[in-house]
C-alpha cells in the first residue's frame, strides 16, 4: 500500500522501500542485517485522555441529576454563584496542565 505524500513532499512513499542507506548504516555499526525497530512511549496525558474517552464511552460522565438540580434552580431563580469555588477549580484545572509548573509551584 502506497502512501500519497504528494500535497507535502510531492512524492508517493512506499512503506516496503527502506530509507537509502539503512543497510550500509547497520553494517558499519557491525549489525549486518538486523531490522530497526521503533518504539512508542505513551504519555501521562495520553493516557488520561484514553480514560476520559472510555469513561464517556460508557455514558457515565453526566451527572443527569445534578444537571436536573441545576436547571431546576435556574428556572426558579434560586441558583447561587459561588465565584471564589469557581476560581478554586480553574486554578486546581491549571495545575492539572503540562507546562505550567511555575503556575503549579514546582519551579
């Protein structure tokens, strides 16, 4: 099976070719002709995200009857907003995010 790379390197790649010199590159390093092989390392995040997919999955994800308390206190007028909980967890959401360890106090 060909792969169309045309709209990026204006070539058709065919995964059975090999890289030129991958051979000539394994015998200078004494491999002969061992194939290369690759690996995968599946991040932290990668794998929340996998979780998060499968919890949604299973339909567990909505509390149908928080939801149900919620609009039915919207719709009285008696729904309270509490701004400081509110900050609290979008700090708590940020420290949750790669890449911010001075926001997270790990510098």
């Amino acid at each position: 099976m060909s792969i169309d790379l045309r709209s990026v390197t204006g070539k058709v790649i065919d995964p059975a070719l090999k890289p030129p010199g991958v051979k000539k590159e394994l015998r200078q390093q004494g491999g002969g002709d061992l194939p290369v092989s690759d690996s995968v390392e599946i991040t932290d995040v990668a794998s929340r995200l996998k979780q998060a997919a499968e919890a949604m999955a299973t339909g567990a994800v909505i509390d149908t009857a928080l939801v149900s308390r919620v609009a039915d206190a919207l719709q009285a007028g008696t729904y309270e907003i509490n701004a400081e909980r509110i900050a609290e967890k979008i700090i708590e959401l940020e420290g949750q995010l790669p890449g911010l360890e001075a926001v997270n106090g790990s510098e």
